[in-house]
C-alpha cells in the first residue's frame, strides 16, 4: 500500500484516508463519511462497510439512498485502486 491518505482523480473527486478507520469520499461538492478500517495483509489493504455510508457533516441527517451508496462504492474503488490500494467490501 503506498503511503497516502487523500487521492484525487481528473474530475475532481477525492478520497481521503481518515486515519485508521473512516473515508471521506467527495464528489460534485457532496462529502460523505464510509466506514472503513485498514488492514494489515497481504490480500487488502482496507475493509468497507458498504452499509455504513453517511453525509459527511455530523448534523446532516438525509439518508442515503442504495443507488447513491452503489455510485460512491464504485468512486471510492476507482479512486482507490488507481493507487493499488486492494479493498474488501463488507
């Protein structure tokens, strides 16, 4: 795993690693919160909890919606694996 904690892509959307457990995922000036934990091995390098997604800021309390949830997974995966960070989806 190279050692990064935020990455970005040419549409600008971003990723950020919020130290050992949690990612901030920003698109399209939306951010939100995964739950997430790092891990030491040779097969990943983090776990998300694909059902664990949130908006970013504490007091926002919309849901979000599983196609949302489906569209930030599939980002934070391209973001993350254009810097071969291996993931596991829980």
């Amino acid at each position: 795993m190279k050692n990064v904690n935020e990455i970005f892509d040419k549409e600008g959307s971003r990723v950020e690693i919020l130290g050992l457990t949690g990612l901030l995922y920003q698109k399209d000036n939306e951010k939100y919160f995964i739950d997430s934990e790092l891990l030491n091995g040779k097969e990943h390098d983090i776990v998300i909890f694909q059902d664990k997604i949130r908006y970013y800021e504490i007091e926002d309390k919309r849901i979000v919606d599983e196609s949302k949830k489906s569209e930030i997974i599939k980002g934070v995966l391209a973001l993350l694996s254009s810097n071969d960070i291996k993931t596991m989806l829980l």
